[in-house]
C-alpha cells in the first residue's frame, strides 16, 4: 500500500497514507484501552490481570507505530527534513532490542498469572498480535491488502522504520 501510493499520489498522497497509519494505530490504542475493562469483566482479578500482561506490548508497539509514521510525514519528500532525525533513529532502533525483552516477560507475566483458559486463551491471542506488529515493524513487512496478501508477504519486504533506521544511522 505504501509503496504503491507513494508512485500514485506523490509526496501529498503518502503523508496522507501515513497520517491514516498513524491516526489508526493510536486509535487501536485507545480501543483497545477502552474495550479492556469490559473484556476483563467476564473473567475474574487474574484474568483481567492477564489479559494487561497481553496487552501492555501490543499497546506499547502500536504507540511506537503510530508516532513513528505520524513522525515519518516530517521526512517526506517536500516536508523540509532530508530523512529520520539520528535521535529518532537511535530510539527506533532501541525499541526493535527492547521490545523483544518486553514481550517476553509479558509472556512470562500472562503466563504466571494463573487465569482459568478462557482468559488465557483470549491473553495469548492478544499478546500474538503484539507478536505480530513486532514483527511487522521490526523484522518483515506483514501489512498488505488482503487480496494480494499471500503475493506480497513471500517478498520479505524491510519494514519502513527498518529502512529509515538504517539510512538515518549509516
């Protein structure tokens, strides 16, 4: 999607691409957070203190996600910055090695919480997902339209922040 709107729309088109990335993802925040007291109602206190464990990463990258492409409009093509800011690319490059160490003792924490299966089914689920925008932000691009999904995710594409991480430190 990125790539395809930055050659369809120009400069304008992939800031207002990244503005909708950003807006998104600091929206599933703000869901997730507000859905999470409800959710955690139907179980009992270690049920809802898992289903924070499985939370808390998934927040966290999805925050970093979203200032990441709402900061990325700033070094766009036009936008008057030539690439990502050092400082910025050495604090991305900081939650790629932290946040491994954050899922997995969020993993450990869900786990030892001693909530019944439902809650611990619905953790892991939630905590995968956390897995997942971990990995599609740090090691291979995984979002892409449904239809052409299976096309596109065998490509093993660098991950944006990936790319400008690297350009930014090189």
């Amino acid at each position: 999607m990125i790539d395809g709107a930055q050659t369809r729309h120009g400069a304008a088109g992939l800031r207002r691409t990244y503005l909708s990335l950003g807006t998104g993802e600091l929206a599933a925040v703000v869901v997730f957070v507000a859905v999470q007291p409800m959710v955690a109602g139907r179980f009992d206190a270690a049920g809802g203190r898992a289903l924070w464990w499985a939370m808390a990463p998934l927040l966290v990258i999805l925050l970093q996600g979203g200032a990441y492409w709402l900061l990325a409009r700033t070094w766009l093509p036009g936008a008057g910055r030539s690439g990502m800011p050092r400082g910025v690319a050495l604090l991305y490059r900081a939650f790629r090695l932290l946040d491994p160490v954050l899922l997995a003792g969020c993993l450990a924490g869900l786990l030892l919480t001693g909530a019944g299966s439902g809650a611990l089914v619905l953790g892991l689920l939630v905590w995968v997902f956390g897995l997942l925008e971990y990995v599609n932000y740090f090691v291979v691009r995984l979002s892409y339209p449904m239809t052409q999904w299976f096309t596109l995710v065998g490509r093993r594409r660098t991950p944006a922040v990936v790319r400008d991480v690297a350009r930014a430190l090189s």
